[in-house]
C-alpha cells in the first residue's frame, strides 16, 4: 500500500465524526471566512490556511478527529511546519482514542518511515526528513529505538543519507525533535555501528554530492560521539 492508501483509511476511520459544532473562525488568522463557508467546504477540499483559522488543534477530541484525516494528508504535502501546535500535543491525545483509529495511524506512520528509507530526498511533506518522522512514530506510541536500527540495516544509499541528516540534526541542532527523545537519539546514534555504516555508504556513494554529505556526517559524528 501507498501513503495516499493509509490516508484513505484513516478518512475511512474517522469519517464518524461529524463536522463539530464549537468551530469559530480566527478573525486575525481568516479574516475572509466564515463558518458556513468552511462547514460547506468538502473536508478533502480544505487548505492549511483553513484549519489555521479555525484554529484545529484547540477543538475537544471528536473536533479534531474530525479534522485530522485532512490535517494528515496536508502535513504530508507542506513541507514545513505546519499550523501553530507540537506534535507533542497529538502525542497527549493519541491514547485515548480508539484502538482501530490508533491502529490506522500508525499504519500510515510505518508506511511513512518505509518510505523515506526507499528514498533520498523524500517527497512526504513535513514528515520527509529522519527528525519529523521520528516525531510522527513517537507520538503514535511506537519503539523509537528499534526504527532508528532500521536506518543501519536498510541497505540503500537512502537510508544512509537520512542517517547522515539525523547525525547533523543531533549534533548541531538544539531541538531537532517535537516529541521524540533526544536523549534516547543521542545514546543511539553514539554508537560504533553509526560511523561504520556512514564509512560504508560513503565508499559505495552512487554521486559526488553524496559521498560529500556522507563523509561530512562521519566526520562530524567521528568528533562529536565520543564527547
């Protein structure tokens, strides 16, 4: 299956919440709508400014459930941060949802992680770099740990390079992550088995730009990690 067909399950999912009744549009944020507007506007219609102004992440849960299929498929077509809220929030919200729309989400969240291993760059919106995507299975409640390892043994060239940009993230950034550890990425990517696997991509790098941004990760991951 594809990322679109997971997104198609979770509208499937959550397609028992009807459009809910608190909805207030932001006069600042969209001053050119009204709630008859946006309550007539098709929920795969609606645009990022849209769940902007009616200022999604502050609804009860069955509000933003209602959203959250359209705030999915927009977040994996913008590519960058999306919305004024931290994954962290959903993150919060997560566990008391239902076990069958808990389980579509994460579904999509594997698929999106499969995905960006397959492919350098990656075309997945917000969730297109290691950082976010890590977010995206933290906050679903999934082992952090044991896909981190996956970016080791996935062997292609753009597992590695993902590799490389989280070594860059962690070392040089102060607050790569929303929701995921970065404790528990620091221990991880400190390990041996990260400059070897750096070393290794870079010797079969398939492009100069590659083996440049591989070598530069191992480098720096060679300076930093035994700090």
């Amino acid at each position: 299956m594809t990322v679109s067909a997971y997104v198609d399950r979770i509208y499937e999912q959550f397609a028992r919440y009807p459009f809910p009744r608190s909805v207030s549009v932001c006069e600042q944020c969209g001053p050119e709508w009204t709630v008859a507007a946006i309550t007539a506007t098709p929920l795969r219609s609606l645009s990022l400014p849209q769940l902007c102004a009616i200022h999604v992440m502050t609804l009860d849960d069955d509000g933003l459930r209602h959203f959250f299929p359209r705030l999915m498929e927009v977040m994996l077509h913008t590519p960058w941060p999306v919305f004024d809220f931290r994954l962290a929030d959903l993150e919060m919200r997560f566990p008391q949802w239902q076990p069958d729309e808990r389980a579509a989400v994460r579904a999509l969240s594997e698929q999106v992680w499969r995905q960006m291993l397959d492919e350098y760059p990656c075309e997945l919106g917000y969730f297109s770099g290691c950082p976010s995507a890590l977010d995206l299975l933290t906050w679903c409640g999934l082992d952090l740990v044991a896909h981190l390892e996956s970016l080791t043994t996935t062997e292609v060239q753009a597992a590695a390079q993902h590799l490389a940009d989280l070594v860059d993230a962690v070392f040089t950034l102060r607050d790569p992550f929303e929701s995921a550890s970065k404790t528990t990425v620091l221990d991880w990517i400190s390990g041996p088995t990260i400059g070897a696997r750096l070393q290794s991509a870079f010797f079969s790098a398939d492009s100069d730009e590659a083996a440049r941004q591989l070598s530069a990760a191992h480098e720096l991951w060679t300076v930093c990690a035994s700090r």
